[in-house]
C-alpha cells in the first residue's frame, strides 16, 4: 500500500487536477487507516469534477461512519 500511496502522490504531483487520482488515493488511504486523508481527496476530487458519483459516495460512506 504505501508504494501505491506513493504512485498516485507523484501523479498528483505532476497533475493536480487528476480527479481519478484524488479518488484512488482516497481509497487507498481509507485501505491504510488514513479516513482523515482519504476524506480530504475525495472533497478536493469533488471540487474539480462535483459530478464524479464515485468520490460523492465514498465521501458519504466515510462520513456516515465517523
């Protein structure tokens, strides 16, 4: 796990606008125990595409459960 955290670190690095690598960071770091991480990517995914239903309900379901 946290050389994928690493990968999509480094892709955001280079394109922090990536959507889809906001919303994968966020699962893994949900994955690692990092809900306080994960919720930050999945609002920063939803800032730049507010319609991505993927991030939507995964911020939802981290939330219902804290």
């Amino acid at each position: 796990m946290p050389q994928a955290i690493a990968r999509y670190e480094q892709a955001l690095r280079i394109r922090p606008e990536y959507v889809e690598a906001h919303y994968s960071l966020g699962i893994v770091l949900d994955q690692a125990g990092k809900t306080q991480e994960a919720i930050e990517h999945f609002e920063q995914a939803l800032k730049l595409r507010p319609d991505f239903a993927p991030a939507r309900n995964a911020l939802a379901r981290l939330q219902a459960s804290q």
